[in-house]
C-alpha cells in the first residue's frame, strides 16, 4: 500500500516540471505581448516627433524663401541704384564738359548736379546698410530659432529617454512581482497537491487494511466452510454406506424368520 502511494505521488512530481515550463511560456507570451505594446508606442511617439520636425523644417523653409526674396529686392534695387548712378555719372559728365564753357550757370548747374550725385549716393549706402541689417537681423533670429528648436529637442528627447527607463523599471519590477507570485502560488498548488496525494495515500492504505482483514475473514470462514463441508460430506457417505452394509445379512435370513 506504501509502495502503491509513493508510486502516485512520484507521477504527480514527474508531471510538475512541465507545468512549471507551461507557466514559464505564459510569462514569455506575456512579455513579448509588452515588449510588442511598448515597441507600438515608441513608434507613434517617433511619427509625432517626425510630424513635429517637418513643421519646423518647412516653418524654416518658408523663413529661408522670404530671405531669398529679401535679398533678390535688394540686389535689385541695388542694380536700380548702380544704374541711376551710372545715369548720373553721365549726366554729370555732360554738365562737366558744359561747366568747362566760362558760364557761370552752368558752373551752378554741375554743382547741383554733383550734389545730387552725392545725395543719391549717401541714400543708396544708406539702403544698402538699411537691408544688410534686416538681413543679418533675420539671419540671426533663424539661428536663434534653430538653435532653441534643437535644445527643445534635446531635452524632449532627454525626457522621453527617462520617462522610456522608468517604464521599463517599472515593468522590471512588475515581471519580478508576477513572478514571485506565480512561485507562490505554485509552491501552494505544489503544497495542496501533495497534501492532497497523502490523504489519498493514507485513505488508499486504510482501504487496503480493511480489505485485508476481510480477505483474512473470508479466507478463515471458507476454511471453517471446507471443514464443516467435509464433515458433512463425510457423515453423508457414511449414511450411504451404512444402508449397503446391512443388505446381505437381510438376504441370508430365512423367509420364515418371523416366526
């Protein structure tokens, strides 16, 4: 009956390893289900990353357009203003070659004219100085711009990469607390489970013992039965044989012996 008993109980702990890797195939599942989630999440964080930077490329991309038009107006104004002056030079030369006659209005007429060359020239330095400021002040806030939008990023990043540890941090611990609840929990099923195959054993074993004692029983009356059985069949033949033996000395009596 002990035999009989450690022999279940032995199939029963054979059987636990693969119940253990059955729990253990459930964990995997369930991290590669939240590896998967995160690997999601990071990739929806990444196009909105992407949507955010081409806004601010094409943000810089129309900044770059309206300096390139800035400039194209200034070169043309400065063309315009080259041209006027190139006009002027030659209308000064003429008045020149007019003042050289000794006439006093025309000596005034060059002088004016020269004047206004002057005038013409300081205004056109003057928008020449006027747009490099407007550019190199343009071009300075791009700058500012790029470099506030980068450091923005920087530290966003910086961020994402923390917040990205913290919830792997987080599901570390998860993992190892669901772990350590599922050996709790199976060290108890394990518990309950041999528990469980001694009460069996010992009922198994107490079964056993009666069903011995009633062997025994049984095995004792049957022999009292064969004992009783051959008494019986013995006195039995003896009345059989008994009626046998007294026959011939009838026979031998005469038929007259009642008299």
């Amino acid at each position: 009956g002990l035999g009989l008993g450690l022999g279940i109980l032995g199939s029963r702990v054979m059987a636990t390893p693969k119940g253990m890797a059955s729990g253990a195939d459930t964990v995997v599942t369930d991290f590669s289900n939240g590896s998967v989630n995160a690997a999601r999440a990071s990739r929806k964080r990444a196009e909105e990353d992407a949507n955010l930077l081409s806004n601010r490329i094409a943000h810089l991309r129309a900044e770059e357009d309206r300096a390139k038009k800035l400039i194209k107006k200034t070169k043309d104004k400065a063309a315009r203003a080259l041209e006027e002056r190139r006009s002027l030079r030659h209308e000064a030369v003429r008045k020149l070659e007019e003042s050289r006659r000794p006439d006093r209005s025309r000596v005034e007429r060059i002088n004016r004219a020269k004047g206004a060359v002057r005038e013409n020239r300081q205004k056109l330095q003057e928008k020449r100085w006027e747009e490099t400021r407007a550019m190199k002040s343009n071009q300075r806030r791009l700058a500012k711009e790029y470099k506030e939008s980068r450091q923005a990023q920087i530290e966003q990043n910086r961020f994402r990469y923390l917040e990205v540890r913290r919830q792997r941090e987080i599901a570390r611990k998860k993992r190892e607390r669901e772990e350590a609840e599922r050996r709790h929990r199976q060290m108890e099923e394990h518990q309950r489970r041999f528990e469980e195959e001694e009460r069996m054993r010992e009922r198994t074993e107490r079964d056993i013992e009666r069903m011995q004692r009633e062997e025994a029983e049984l095995i004792e009356r049957l022999q009292d039965m064969q004992t009783e059985q051959a008494q019986a069949y013995s006195t039995l033949q003896n009345a059989v044989d008994s009626p046998r033996q007294s026959r011939p000395s009838r026979s031998r009596r005469p038929l007259y012996s009642r008299y």
